[in-house]
C-alpha cells in the first residue's frame, strides 16, 4: 500500500478491526465515536466491514454511539453554503490545508471543528445508534430491490427492527409474522409499530417467500 509516494506497512481488514475494537474498548465502557459526514459513508463502510468478518458481537458492545459534526453543523450553524470538512476549517479555524488530503489529516480537522461545538446541546441530540446502524444497513437491500421505500425503512430503523428481525417474523411456523410485526399496535396512542399498509406487507412477505 501507498501513501502518495511513500509505502506503508498495512494490515488486513481482520486484523485492523479486532485492533480498532481494542483500542475503543480499552476503557470497558465503551466510546463515542465522532467524525464528519459519517452518517452517510463511514458508518456504512464499517458496518459491511465488521458482518463480513463476523464481528457484529463484539463491535455492538464496543459502540456506545456516533456523532457525526456534519449533522451537528447543520443545526447549530444553519444556512452555510458549505458543510464539507474544508469549507469549515476555511470559515473557523483558518488552518493551512495540503491539496493531498489524507486520513490522518482528516482526523486531526474534525477533531478541531468537533471541538469548537463539543458544549453544544445539539451534540447529544445527534447521538445516533451502532443498533440504528445495523439496522438501516441490513435493510437497504429492500430498498434496492424496491421492496420498501426509503421511508418505509426509515420507519423500520425507528421502530428497532433488521433485516434478520423480518426474516425470524416470517418464519413463524403460525405465518402473518410480517403482518403482526408490523401492524402491532405500539405505546400510548396505539399506533402500528410501522404500518398497516398491506401492500406494503405483501411485498415484504412474498420477498421472504422467495428466499
């Protein structure tokens, strides 16, 4: 592997990920992980990464939650023409900036603009879940497929639930899993725990019929 034009010592996937839970367990309780844009790329990236290698176990306990400072930016400073990691450092921290970014450098920025709203309400307000993770990423194949919407997951995320969730309500030997999973009536008003839409839990249900 190489960084610009100098060569690295590397480590397979594996290895760098049993060393990363280590490291971010080292305290038995557990961190916080914070990093920009995260939501939407990295999140996703280690999500596929830690079921491939068959770490979900290890990494849920690891994780206590994300917070990712480009969400955060948004809502504490609303209506910037640019929320990208240079954008921010060109408007609040005004540090110099090679053209050959690399992921150290990253780090070491949003640390920075991390810093500047550490205090702020909204950081705790945007915490968000490894589970919230797992789960919008176990689904998103339902999407792709056009099984759900985008909403509709985003409904299924709210409501707890994964893919492997779907699949063990299915497969109940009495059947309408999917049905009574999702048309369960839930807290103080009543409502379905994700819809009532049968159409919806049609497609869902013949989508596991096939597999």
């Amino acid at each position: 592997m190489r960084s610009g034009e100098e060569e690295v010592v590397c480590v397979g996937v594996k290895e760098a990920l049993e060393e990363f839970c280590r490291f971010i367990s080292a305290d038995g309780n557990g961190s916080e992980l914070v990093g920009h844009n995260i939501k939407n790329f990295d999140c996703k990236v280690l999500y596929h990464a830690v079921y491939r290698n068959e770490m979900m176990e290890e990494f849920s306990s690891a994780i206590k939650g994300f917070i990712d400072t480009y969400l955060v930016y948004k809502k504490v400073y609303p209506g910037l023409e640019s929320y990208s990691l240079d954008k921010l450092n060109e408007k609040y921290i005004k540090e110099p900036r090679s053209p050959l970014h690399d992921a150290l450098s990253d780090v070491q920025l949003t640390r920075k603009v991390y810093e500047i709203v550490k205090s702020d309400p909204e950081i705790q307000k945007s915490l968000f879940s490894w589970r919230s993770v797992v789960c919008a990423c176990s689904l998103q194949p339902l999407v792709k497929e056009k099984i759900i919407t985008q909403y509709m997951k985003n409904n299924l995320v709210k409501a707890n639930l994964d893919y492997d969730d779907l699949l063990r309500a299915h497969s109940r030997p009495s059947g309408g899993g999917i049905d009574l999973l999702f048309s369960e009536k839930v807290g103080e008003n009543k409502k379905p725990r994700v819809t009532n839409c049968k159409t919806t839990i049609k497609k869902v249900s013949d989508y596991f019929d096939k597999i």
